[in-house]
C-alpha cells in the first residue's frame, strides 16, 4: 500500500522558518517526480514546489522562489520543503504528492499525503 506521511508542520512567526518532511513508502519512489501543495481555508490547493524523480530539476510557484527549497532524500523515498522568511500568507495545510511524471497541477499527481498544517503568525 503506497503510503505518503509528511511531518515538520507547526506554528512560527513570521520571518522564521520550518522544514517540511515527506517520507513515501509501499513502493520505490525513486523513479516519481514529487510536489509540494498547499491550500488555505477556502481556497483550492495550490502549487508550491516540485522535483524531478532524479532530482536534477526543481520549479517552483512565484510567491516562494529564493525563500523555499526542494530537495529529496539520498534514499529518493523522502522528499523534504527548507521554508525561510515565512509570511503570513504562507500559512496553509501543505500536502506532498507523488506520480510518475508530475507537474504543477494537482490533476498531475495520483499519490498524496495527509498533510500538515503551518501557521505563520505576523
């Protein structure tokens, strides 16, 4: 049973920082493409961060580019979200997801996580 658990969610201030883990498990992951997403009350789930199943490409939604980082694990079954100068506007439940190919669109992923909450307080 494929099974994605992230971790690393919590309540910061704003400026601060958290990191986001995803650890995947039932199947090898090393050949999917991962994601991060996130969505607020009332508002869809957004696209934050992906990366590629071997690791050498990362894209990234506008509003996070040079404070959010993406990286994998060296075992490629974790996935993990570095989040620096935390806004208040981050504040949302973040979801990791994983498929075969990926992308920035939800429809693109078939495995997802439970998700975490992170809360960014000004």
């Amino acid at each position: 049973q494929v099974q994605l658990v992230e971790s690393g969610g919590g309540l910061v201030q704003a400026g601060g920082s958290l990191r986001l883990s995803c650890a995947a498990s039932g199947r090898t992951f090393s050949s999917y493409a991962m994601g991060w997403f996130r969505q607020a009350p009332g508002k869809e789930r957004d696209f934050v961060a992906a990366i590629s199943w071997s690791a050498g490409s990362t894209y990234y939604t506008d509003s996070v580019k040079g404070r959010f980082t993406i990286s994998r694990g060296d075992a490629m079954n974790t996935m993990y979200l570095q989040m620096n100068s935390l806004k208040p506007e981050d504040t949302a439940v973040y979801y990791c997801a994983a498929d075969l190919v990926g992308g920035r669109r939800s429809s693109e992923y078939k495995y997802w996580g439970q998700g975490t909450q992170v809360t960014v307080s000004s």
